[in-house]
C-alpha cells in the first residue's frame, strides 16, 4: 500500500496577538498537497494575520507552522518566498506605471543566476538570464490569457485584470504553496467567475497547493477541496466544502443565528 503523501503545510496550536489583543487562538489545520483549501469567516476573524504568520510577515506568540518538511515558528518572508511561498494581498500591490512583464518578472527575482553587477552591465551571463526569466514570465502570462496586455501599463488596466497581473506575478515565482488574500475582493459577478476558473487551472495545471481567503460562499464551494472557518480568531469548522455548509456554527457566524 502507498503511503499517502504529508501535508504541505501544517498548523499547530498558532496563537497570535497584537499588543495584548488577540487575533488568533489555539488554531491548526492541514493543508494537504495539491489543494485548494479555502479560508473563510466574517471581518477581523483572522483570516489576513494567519497568512501572515504562515508566510513569515508576523511572529505568533506561541505555535508551530510545518512547511514542506521543516517546522517554524517565525521566517521572514524572504526565507518564505525561497522556501516556495508565494502571496497576493488584500489590496493591489502591483507597480502601476510598469508594464505586464516587467511587473510578473518582478515575481521572477528569485530565480535570477546573475549577480547584480552582470545584470547591471548586461553582459553574458545576465543576458542570457534575462531571456530565460522573460521566457518564463511569458508562459505565465500566456497561460492566465494576459498576454494582449504584456506590454500595456498596469495603471490602466481594470481592477479584475490587475488581480490576474498579481496572481500572475506570485505564480512566476514558481511557487509550491501560494497565498491569496480575496483575490476575487471588489469584482463583478463576471470577474469573479473568471478569477475562479484561473485559479482552478493554476492548481490543475502548475500543481499550486493553493490557501485563498474569499467572502463569497458560492465561490468557495465552487472551489475549493477544504474550507476552513474562523470567527473571533478561532476555528469554528475544518471540512469538506458540504460538511461546512450545514454546520450550525458556520450558519450561526454568518447568518447571525448565534446571538
Ligand atoms: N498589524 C496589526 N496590528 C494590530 N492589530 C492587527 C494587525 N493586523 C491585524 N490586526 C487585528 O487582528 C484582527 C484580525 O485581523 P485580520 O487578520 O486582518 O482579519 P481578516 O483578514 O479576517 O478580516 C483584527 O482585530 C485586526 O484589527
Ligand atoms: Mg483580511
């Protein structure tokens, strides 16, 4: 019989506060290889701050995160980003007078071969780097249907299509785990349904495990394998996208049955 794999990534116990306040209790769950595991819960629940503790931006007080084989409490997110995490944010944080490219190859510093100096000459090595990183950055580009956009600036673009340029541009780091805070956050109905439908094929086809926060309820059970749902920084269900939307607890946080 096959082992089954390990998680990808495993939370344990996390507990993160801000000045005495507490914005995370006592949280853990799994997130299994290859999928798409949704994070779900009203404002404030947490939601933002657990990305942030899991690609390195906040230290919890106490806790562990289990990251492809080796288990941290704090990285910085440089660490994170080589160690394969890669993440949106909640409000855009593109380069705005840059163009497509030049923005999704920012995603691409990683994998840079050159040192700083032959890429400022521009000589040998850095040349031939920089073909290789434009090559990729446009598979990306073309895959996510961005690419009548490559050379346009990003500024002028609409807001869903600069979302697509941001996942774009977390997707070009070559990521095993990607982060994405309500990448569908502030799009029409359309919008939505496309967003959904690129990250769907970015976990098919590049094999991302994927950790998205959304609002939308019919959104997330369309996509995901696993929601998680937090309220007031605790867990308040961990299942299958069915088994979580019959759970009283989950009702009640939403519906406000509770109180
Ligand atoms: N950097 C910070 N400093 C102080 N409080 C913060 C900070 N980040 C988040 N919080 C607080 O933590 C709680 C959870 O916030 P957040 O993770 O942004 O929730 P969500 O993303 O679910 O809306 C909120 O009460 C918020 O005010
Ligand atoms: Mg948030």
């Amino acid at each position: 019989m096959t082992q089954a794999a390990p998680p990808l990534l495993t939370l344990s116990d996390i507990s993160l506060s801000f000045k005495g306040v507490s914005a995370i209790t006592d949280i853990g769950f799994e997130v299994e290889q290859g999928e798409i595991c949704a994070l779900i819960g009203p404002n404030g629940a947490g939601k933002s701050s657990l990305l942030n503790v899991i690609n390195g931006v906040y230290r919890p007080q106490r806790g562990t995160v289990h990251f492809d084989g080796q288990a941290y409490r704090h990285m910085d997110p440089y660490r994170a980003a080589h160690r394969g995490i890669a993440r949106t944010f909640q409000n855009l944080a593109l380069f705005r007078r840059m163009s497509v490219i030049d923005n999704v190859l920012t995603g691409r510093n990683l994998h840079r071969r050159s040192t700083w100096i032959e890429q400022t000459l521009h000589v040998g090595r850095a040349r031939r780097d920089e073909a290789s990183q434009r090559q990729h950055a446009c598979r990306v580009i073309e895959a996510l249907d961005l690419a009548r956009y490559r050379d346009t600036v990003v500024g002028t673009l609409s807001y869903g299509l600069q979302k697509r340029v941001e996942l774009a541009r977390a997707l070009a780091a070559e990521p095993k785990l990607l982060l994405l805070d309500e990448p569908m956050a502030g799009m029409n109905a359309e919008e939505k349904h496309a967003m959904a439908g690129y990250v769907l094929d970015v976990n098919a086809h590049f094999g991302v495990t994927v950790v998205l926060i959304e609002h939308d309820i019919g959104v997330v059970m369309g996509v995901s394998d696993h929601v998680v749902v937090l309220d007031y920084g605790k867990k308040i269900a961990d299942g299958k996208p069915d088994e979580v939307r019959t759970n009283p607890d989950v009702l009640a946080a939403y519906l406000g049955t509770r109180h």
